[in-house]
C-alpha cells in the first residue's frame, strides 16, 4: 500500500520561494517513489503535477500590518498563517493520509495535530523555519509535538535529538538548472567587463543586506553590486546604495527561473545571514559555479565545507579584505568544477528526496506498529 502523505503549507502554489518551492520539489520526488502525494495551499492548481492538489485560502499578511500583536500572534505572518486555517480545516479530512507535514508553526500544526483526534495521521514537522518550536518550552511551543522532526541542519539535530525522532535531511537544488554558463549582465544593466559581488537576500534585519552594501562599497569604484531581494528594508536599502554605490547599485527582483542568470552575473556570491534554517543560496550559486562568501557557522562548514569561503561577516575589515581577494584571484576552473561536484552528490534533489522518502517510510510503519 502507497504511503498516503499531506503536505500542508499556506503559500503552496502561492509563493515561488523558500519552503514552498522545497515542499513541492520533495513531493514531486515522492510521487516518482510510490507515494501518493497530496498539497494543500492557498494558490491554485497546475496542469501536469502527478499529486493531488486542494486550494483553500488566505489574506495576504500585508493586510495584518495594523492588526495587535501578541503570543501567539506575534507578526502579520502568524496571522497571516491563522487566516488559511478554516479553509484547511474544511479540506482536511484525517482518515485520507497516513502522514502530515508542515513547517509552519502555530496554527497549521496545531490543526492538523487536532483533527482526527487518536486516528489522526503521523505527523512530520520540518525546520525550514527554524527549530525555536521543537525546542522552547515556554508560551505556544510547549504545544509542540510530532512524530517525526527533519533538521535541515546538524545543530538543529544536535539540539533535539534526545527528544524528538529526528531525521538530518538538508535541503535541494535542481543541478540542471542551476548550471555554470553565460550570461547577458546587460539585461541586469550590468557592464559587461564590471567586476560584481551578487547578494540574494530578503531585506530584512536578520540579514544584514545593509552591511553588505557596506562591504561592497569598501571594495573599490570598479565594483558593482546586483542584490535581487525585497523586503521592509527595501526603502532604506536602497537609499544607502545610491549614496554609497551610485550607478553601481542594482536592485532587482526576478522570478525564480531567472535565479541561475542572476547567480552567474556574480563573480563572487556574499550572504550576510548569520543564522539560517538552511541556506539554499549557498547551494544554488555554488552549483552556477560561483564561489561563495558567507559567514561562519557549524552549519554553513557543514554545507560548504572546504568550498565556502566562511568567516566573522560581522567584522567588515576581514570581509573586505576576503572579497577583494576573490575579486582579484578567482578561484580555478577546477576548484569551481570541485565545489559544483560536491552539490550534485549532496544536495541535488533526487539525493535529499531519497532521504525524505525513506524517513517517511520509517514514521509511517513506527504509527502502523502501534
């Protein structure tokens, strides 16, 4: 019999980015390995998927920007989350899966914990957002529970080990579209022969996209900044960059087929995030063949290994000095050839799918059992 597995997530269909594009990749290769795969989001159907998909809805999180925050509604994205929970809650039907999965945490776990009562199905929370809920026994978390946890990094295995079922399973790229090759950096109103440092951020604080304007400009007036990013910091971002970058700051937003173009204007990739979930930027300009600078964690070590380029991102002398020599020494052909390998052997989907596939497998058989 076909494990029957529920992926729940409100920007499913909706949102081109992050967990949403992770969730539908993982659910594509599920249905290549005998799963009978079903989403439920708030975008609309596609032709040609081989799962099933159920619409529901929700209110864009701009529209709770004025609305109280308080625990366990603390920004417009937790209310945002609460307004798709009815129409989940009319289309969920627990008796039809064997297992759930979500990374969105109060109100979607919560419910898909609460239907079904003792026959509920299995459930499978994933860190795309971070582990605070698997952990924290203070406020809402003390709710959390699961039958199975994906750590998308080791720190987060580390972490819960001792008290949740947890699988280390990173996330994917797509090694045949993130591909080195060339590019038209016209089209980015890029010169041709410019030397460029790429960011791919969301504009936010947690991000420090403004430090990396800073570290750019400190590089010399040869070097162009792209940054493809959006966010509250939009505004500020930009201003910042036009003071200290000029003609030579470019802010863009693109859709997620024109992310591999972006990537390859670069000749050097810098992230400024100190703490992430995982980090698909990482993995998806190093297999364009772009060597990347990002800061130093376990986590990022764990991914880049000897390919990254890790430090202190804080410390904006070292980052200077790091990117410059980058600019100045490239990495060879054959170290970024090396760095491209190691992503296809990892992190390329059809590896990161096998592994989700057989965790399901196991957490399902463990609920049968009982």
């Amino acid at each position: 019999m076909k494990p029957r597995v529920l992926f729940a997530l409100p920007g499913l269909h909706r949102v081109n980015r992050g967990a949403e594009m992770a969730f539908i990749q993982i659910a594509l290769g599920l249905c290549e390995r005998d799963f009978e795969v079903t989403l439920i989001g708030a975008g609309e159907e596609l032709p040609n998927r081989p799962y099933r998909f159920i619409p529901g809805s929700m209110k864009d999180r701009e529209a709770f920007r004025k609305r109280p925050m308080f625990p366990p509604l603390r920004t417009e994205y937790r209310w945002e989350e609460l307004s798709f929970c009815p129409s989940l809650w009319k289309q969920f039907r627990p008796e039809e899966y064997d297992l759930t999965v979500t990374c969105s945490f109060p109100f979607v776990h919560w419910l898909l914990r609460m239907k079904g009562g003792k026959k509920r199905p299995a459930h499978v929370f994933v860190t795309e957002n971070g582990d605070w809920c698997a952990y924290a026994n203070n406020s809402e978390y003390k709710f959390f529970n699961c039958e199975g946890l994906v750590c998308t990094n080791p720190e987060y295995q580390e972490r819960n080990q001792e008290k949740w079922n947890c699988a280390l399973i990173p996330n994917g790229v797509d090694t045949s579209v993130f591909t080195p090759g060339e590019v038209d950096r016209s089209a980015y109103g890029l010169p041709a022969d410019a030397k460029v440092v790429c960011m791919v951020s969301a504009l936010i604080p947690s991000k420090f996209p403004m430090d990396g304007v800073r570290a750019v400009a400190g590089l010399g007036e040869d070097v162009h900044l792209l940054l493809a990013g959006k966010g509250p910091q939009d505004e500020e971002c930009d201003a910042l960059g036009k003071e200290l970058l000029g003609e030579r700051y470019h802010r863009i937003t693109v859709p997620m087929e024109k992310m591999p173009e972006v990537y390859r204007c670069g000749d050097v990739f810098l992230h400024m995030s100190r703490d992430e979930a995982f980090g698909n930027i990482y993995i998806e300009s190093a297999s364009c063949g772009i060597p990347v600078v990002g800061h130093e964690t376990p986590s990022t070590r764990w991914i880049l290994g000897e390919h990254g380029h890790l430090l202190d991102s804080s410390n904006q002398e070292k980052l200077i000095s790091l990117l410059k020599n980058l600019l100045e020494q490239p990495p060879s052909p054959e170290k970024k050839q090396q760095a491209r390998d190691m992503v296809v052997t990892r992190f390329d989907w059809s590896a990161v799918c096998d592994q989700y596939a057989e965790f399901f497998r196991s957490v399902v058989s463990d609920a049968r059992a009982i």
